[in-house]
C-alpha cells in the first residue's frame, strides 16, 4: 500500500465548520448576543408595554422615568418613551431587511454576471453608472409624494440606489475569482454557468458581501432616520429620527429624552458592523485569494476551417494562439500547429514548459484565457469545430464528450466542498442520473481508480487527502461520463515516483476498458514511453516531430527531439566517484 493511497488518519485534522468559529470568536458572540436581544425587544413590544407608541396622554408630558407605568417616562407629547423605541426598533429593522435586500439581490446578480460575462459587462456599467447619478437623499424626498410616506416604499427605492455599491463590489471579487483553477475545472466538468456562479464563484466572494450587507443594513437604518429626522414621512411611525429631533428640541426641559433613541441606534449600528466584521473574517480567513490570471478583453477569434480534414477524432490544423503584450503587439504562444489524434488512441504531446502544449489543450477544451486571441486555425472534434462554437454549445462537451485530468489536483479541487459533493454535482451535471445513483457510480469509481476507502474519501476534504488520492479523485470525476477523449494535463508532475507509475497505469487501464482517445500533454519522456503510441514533440508552439514512440526513440530527425532525448538519465550510466562523507566535506571546507 503506497502512501498516496492511506487516509492521514492520525494526523487528519478536524474540520472546523463556520459555526464553530462563530462560536469561538468573543466579538461575534456578544454583537450577535446584542442584536438579538434588540430584535427581540421590538418583537416583544405588545407585552412588553402598557401604552401604544402613539397613545398620548397630557398627564404625562415630559414625565420622568418610572412614571405611572411609563418606564422611560413620557415625551412632550405624553406618548410613552419605552413604547416608540420599541416601535423604533422594529421600524429599524425592517428598513434594514429592505434596503439591504433588495441592494444584494439586484448588485449581486449584476455583479456576478458583469464580472463572468465580458459582453454583458458593458450594459451592466452603463446601467449602474446611470443609477449612481442620482442624487440619493433629494429623489428619496422628491418622490416622498408618490410614496404616500410609506417608508417601506421608501427603503425600496434607497436599495436600488445602493445597489451600485454592491454590484462594483462583486463585479471587482468575480473579476479575481473566475480565472481561479477550481471553476476552470466546474467549467471543464460540464457545470452550467448558472450552476458555477451560484455553488464556487459567489461562494467563494461571499465573504466582502457580508461585510458589506453590514454596511448597508447601517445605511438604511441611518437614512431612515435621516428623513424622520427632518420630518418627511408620517408623525406616526415611530422612529429613532422623530425621536432624536424631538429630543433636540426638548433639550434644555428633558435632555435625557434625546439620549434614549441615540444611545440604542448607536448600539444597533456597531453591532451591526462588528459582527460583519466578525462573520467576514471566519467565512474567508484574514487574506484574499490572489487570481491566476490577470482579465482583458477578448478580441473575437478568426477560425478557419481547413479544405481536407484528415480523419481522426480530434484533429488540430494550423492553430495560432496569440497573447497582447505592454507595447499592444500580439505574441504568438503557439504557431500553425497540426495534430491528429484516434479514435482509442493516446498521443503524448510533449515539450519543455512553455512550449505551448497546455494552451494547445486549452484550446480544445475552450477554456482559454480570455486575453487569449485564436488568430486562424481549426480543432475539430469527431467533424465538429469547435473553435468559434458558443459557450452553450462547448457544455455540451465537456465532461461527457471530453474529460479533463489537470496537473494541480489540489488547487483544482474547492476547499469549501467535500469530495464527494464535487464528484457528485460534477457528474449530475452531465447526466440524467439521480443523486442516489450518482453517489452510488462515484463511490464505485473512487474503488476503481485504487482508493481504498471510498466512503471516507468521500465524506473528505480536500485538504484531508494526499496528493496521489486527489489526482486519483480527479480521475475518477473525469472518466464519470466515459468521455470519448481525456486530456491528462502533466497528471503526475507533482506526484512522486511510486505514485506516477500507479498513476499511469491507472490511466492505461482506463483507456483500455473505456476504449477513450487520450491526449498525454507531458514533458518526460519516460512517461509517453510507459503510456503512448505515438508522440508529438512541441517546441516554441509548433510541432517539431511526430512519430510512433519506437521511431522517436530509435531514429529521432528532429535535432531539439535528439536534444530532449539525450538529456534523459541513460540507466547504463553509473556514478564511478564514491558519494561523499560528512568529514570529507569539513576536510574540503
């Protein structure tokens, strides 16, 4: 049993669930403490007093605390002090529940879609820009008259005009998140957009979107108040606003009449921030998730297609992959490639880093950096082009046509998912299986590809597995379909030794029983001598040699092929000086 295969079970380290952060962090404990104690007030309001907000008795204008029933005794208008704050606080609330929903509903669905979709990004600005020139405060008391007063209408209206705030905020997050390894691989998986946006990408930026519906819910609050303060609005809504401003004006008779709806707005509105603060914190950790790649614009793609298509599932002709540099020029990454690949063949596609083979595979895949510029070529597969087909038509693709095995299998993996959640949605995705089933077939799977405890990996974290077991898990989601071509992208780069040779085999024995094509993008040899027929060697984004694997190894023509063979370890090679000691190292020094 090799090491990649054992689940760390000694040292697995226990998760630790958002709620148990929560419940461990002080801050978050007595602000969440503090605002349930106030909603609870302003729920509890009819029992808790003896008098209605605005039930005003002359008897007790101005009264002192403790006043004949009156807790907090009575305003200049003999109404009850404790009862308006208690109306208050529910006014408060649901101001909040308004404004902040309806600012994160609208942002956030136009954030998430301007920041995936470059094409919609243009409307999306123009809109929100448009909704910015308004003037917040003046239309909320212009259109006072359409609105009968209603602050509920009202706090409507302020939640699309925040709405901007939230939309430049997720618009910025989903920029960061969408090139990130993990929804490249949901997209390769054949997850729908709609399914990536709401699962990983608004998952994974859900962190500032609280912290910033904190802010929000203040901003409702404090602008609700702001209009009470200046008496727009009905005189029998009770609200921290009228009773401050009745406060002032009562200041040199009562002066502590301003300090009871101060003091608990003040109250409500910290709370509010630190336990977003708080929240924030546990949800996403101290620090963000750098992106992988920087986004530009996408010049559209000139695909041609070739006048002879030699046959093959997958063949590539005269493909030209190009990336703007500073100065504005094109930089061609791969150059009028061509490539054939059998139906129930592997090919292994090889070269030194940077030669072009990743984005060769990208290609096909049509998940290319959105900077990428695909200046002519054609890549077809079983006669369909592919280049210049929609992203709907792509879907249709991935995961079942073409299974994708990538070289990071930890950063290809969401940490916020068990195992067996992404394996399962992955293959759902694609299929028309139930949930049942499709735990059922992955759990097979798992065993399949030689873990040895399925059901613990399943329930697993990513971060709970080794290197070798993610690889194996990558497999297993990839295969789920019985694609016709799997890209196995350096599958055992990170892998020891041991464990890429299980890993090959794996793969051979997969291919043979799913009778798939595989494409076997590398740059060791000894892997494509293991695993391949043929070879192609790829050099500065050209194809420089193919050939069966006896021919590349027997009578290489290629001078670069004689270069990259010839700096294989030769195994009749043998160290003739001794290995050195520690004190003939000290003697030396």
């Amino acid at each position: 049993m090799t090491a990649d295969l054992a689940l760390t079970r000694p040292h697995t380290p226990r998760r630790t669930t958002p709620l148990r952060k929560l419940l461990r962090d002080p801050q978050a404990i007595t602000t969440a403490a503090v605002l349930l104690l106030v909603v609870v007030l302003g729920l509890l309001a009819p029992p808790l007093t003896q008098h209605g907000p605005n039930e005003a008795s002359l008897e007790h204008v101005d009264a002192g605390p403790g006043t004949a029933g009156y807790l907090l005794g009575g305003d200049r208008s003999g109404r009850d002090i404790w009862a308006r704050l208690l109306g208050s606080i529910n006014t408060s609330v649901v101001s909040a529940l308004i404004g902040t929903g309806v600012a994160l509903v609208i942002g956030v669905t136009a954030g998430l879609v301007g920041g995936y979709y470059d094409r919609l990004r243009n409307i999306t600005e123009w809109v929100f820009s448009l909704v910015m020139t308004f003037p917040g405060l003046l239309l909320l008391i212009v259109l006072m008259p359409m609105t009968k007063g209603d602050y509920r209408v009202t706090m409507l209206i302020f939640g699309v005009l925040l709405s901007p705030s939230v939309y430049r905020l997720v618009r910025n997050l989903v920029l960061g998140v969408r090139n990130e390894l993990f929804v490249d691989a949901a997209r390769v998986s054949g997850l729908p957009d709609a399914r990536i946006l709401r699962r990983h990408v608004l998952f994974a930026v859900r962190g500032p979107v609280i912290i910033a519906a904190a802010f929000l819910c203040n901003a409702s609050i404090g602008v609700q108040a702001g209009l009470a303060f200046l008496g727009v609005g009905p005189a029998t809504v009770p609200s921290f606003g009228s009773m401050v401003a009745e406060g002032f004006a009562n200041l040199y008779i009562e002066p502590l009449q301003i300090v009871w709806p101060s003091l608990l707005l003040g109250v409500m509105t910290v709370s509010l921030v630190l336990f977003g603060n708080a929240l924030r914190d546990i949800l996403e950790g101290a620090t963000s998730v750098p992106s992988k790649k920087t986004a530009r614009p996408t010049p559209t793609p000139r695909a041609s297609t070739p006048k002879a298509t030699p046959p093959g599932l997958l063949v590539i002709e005269d493909l030209t992959i190009a990336y703007p540099t500073p100065s504005g020029e094109l930089k061609e990454v791969v150059s009028g490639m061509h490539l054939r690949l059998d139906a129930g063949e592997t090919l292994g596609l090889v070269g030194e880093s940077g030669s072009g083979k990743t984005q060769t595979a990208f290609a096909v895949l049509g998940v290319l950096p959105r900077e990428a510029v695909v200046a002519r070529g054609s890549i077809r597969l079983d006669g369909r082009e592919l280049l210049g087909a929609t992203e709907r038509e792509l879907h249709r693709l991935r995961g079942r046509t073409i299974g994708y095995v990538p070289q990071e299998p930890m950063s290809n993996l969401n940490p916020s998912f068990t195992v067996g959640a992404q394996l399962v949605e992955g293959l759902r995705a694609v299929t028309d299986v139930s949930r049942t089933e499709a735990r059922e077939r992955m759990l097979a799977l798992l065993e399949r590809v030689g873990i040895p405890d399925p059901r613990r990996a399943f329930t697993s974290y990513p971060y709970q597995i080794s290197g070798g077991m993610a690889q194996r898990v990558l497999i297993a989601g990839a295969v789920a379909a019985e694609p016709e071509l799997l890209i196995a992208d350096e599958p055992t780069t990170a892998l020891d030794v041991t464990v890429q040779a299980e890993i090959l085999d794996l793969l051979r024995d997969l291919q043979q029983e799913l009778h798939m094509a595989v494409l076997l993008v590398t740059h060791n040899f000894g892997v494509v001598a293991d695993s391949c027929r043929r070879i192609a060697v790829m050099r500065e984004g050209e194809v420089v040699e193919t050939g069966t694997y006896l021919d590349i190894f027997r009578a290489a023509e290629h001078p670069y092929t004689r270069m990259l063979l010839g700096s294989v370890l030769d195994e009749r090679t043998v160290r003739t000086d001794p290995p050195a000691t520690a004190s003939g190292i000290l003697a030396k020094e």
